[in-house]
C-alpha cells in the first residue's frame, strides 16, 4: 500500500504521505475482505431485532455487523443500513414518525438520533408513573375510610369467638369446655364446624328475644 502525491497540474515530483485512518481502514478491508464472511455478517444485520432492549444497544450491534459486512457506509436513504432499520426496529417506532408527516429522517444517522431520542422519552414516561398504594382509600379530608371486616358465609356478623383466646386458656373453641381440643370434642356432631357454632348461638340469641316479647306482651293483657 503505496500513497503518494501526485496530480496532472501539480509539477513537483510525487513524494510519499501517510494514509487517513479511513484510507487505511477500507484499504485494509479490501485487502482482506471474504465475502463469504461478509455475506454472513449482512444477514445479521437483518436477524438483530430492537424489541424492547435500549435503542442504543440495537444500535451499536448493527453498526458491528454492518463493519465486519462491509456495509457501514451504506447509510443513504435506500441503503442497507436504513432497512435494516425500517425493518427490525419495532413498528411502533417506525410507523410513528412515518405517520407524523414533518421531519421525516432520510439517511441512517438522523433514524438513528430520531429513535434514540424516542426511546429515552418513553423511558422518562414510564418510570415517571405513579406507584400503586396498598393504603387505605381517604375521603376528601384526608382522613381515612373505615373498611368492613370480613364476615363468615351465611352468620352476617363478624366472629365472636376468639379461638387464639379459647386456645391459650386451654378450652375447646365448640363447646368452651376444658380437657380436651376442638377436634376431640364430645358435642362435635352437634356442632360440625365453627360456622355451625356462631349459627347455634344466634338461634338460642333470637328465641330468647322472642320468649321475653312475649312474656311482655301476656303481662300487658294481664294489666
């Protein structure tokens, strides 16, 4: 690889320079190229999808490929750079700024810049969203909103018996007896489960209530 200066109006005898990095970069390459390699490197180019890793990431592996291709200074228009973009950034990019009408990019540099900046934007709205509260909803005042407890199915009331209490002090949590646990206890076929229990509790509650009505009432004939 020889550079000399030389030129048909230029009389001075030729005399050697060095190369541009650039010169001696494609210098080289066309020295050593395999277009085997190369062909690979193309279809690569074209296998890179953006997805949802960061713009400059895609970015920097196309241009990889693009160099060991041969390709990297193919960034007009209509070249392989563009459509490689076109093709594999994803749709929503691309169809955005096709849509929008003004400042289309046109070479591969001002796709590239037009993507990034893109990218970034949303980077900056997604993570500016505001978290979701587990806390407690608050009126218009600030204070908060009492939340009903659960109740159990068919009682309609929350459970009043305190079965960690029963439990420390050593009483079956059916009948309220001592000497035995909840599952040995006698009563069990009279009382299934605990649901069984609060629903034995509000019959007794509700026959008793109706005994004394009517206690009152044939007292008041009676007066």
């Amino acid at each position: 690889m020889e550079y000399w200066t030389t030129s048909p109006i230029n009389t001075a005898p030729p005399r050697f320079r060095y190369p541009t990095w650039g010169e001696f970069i494609n210098t080289v390459n066309t020295q050593f190229r395999d277009p085997a390699v190369e062909e690979v490197h193309e279809h690569k180019m074209f296998d890179l999808r953006m997805g949802n890793n960061p713009a400059t990431k895609y970015f920097q592996k196309l241009e990889e490929e693009a160099i060991q291709a041969g390709r990297r200074n193919k960034t007009g228009p209509r070249d392989l750079m563009v459509r490689a973009i076109r093709l594999r950034v994803p749709s929503d990019y691309t169809s955005f700024i096709a849509n929008h009408g003004e400042n289309i990019p046109t070479d591969y540099d001002s796709w590239k810049a037009r993507i990034c900046a893109m990218y970034e934007e949303r980077q900056k709205n997604s993570s500016s969203g505001k978290p979701m509260s587990n806390a407690p909803p608050r009126d218009s005042q600030g204070r908060w909103h009492t939340i009903k407890q659960t109740t159990y199915k068919g009682a309609g009331e929350p459970m009043n018996i305190d079965v960690a209490k029963l439990r420390a002090e050593g009483r079956c949590f059916r009948c309220h007896k001592k000497g035995h646990m909840g599952k040995d206890c006698p009563q069990k076929r009279d009382f299934k489960d605990i649901h069984s229990v609060i629903t034995a509790e509000q019959e007794q509650t509700k026959e008793k209530d109706a005994s004394s009505v009517k206690i009152e009432e044939v007292k008041g004939v009676a007066v």
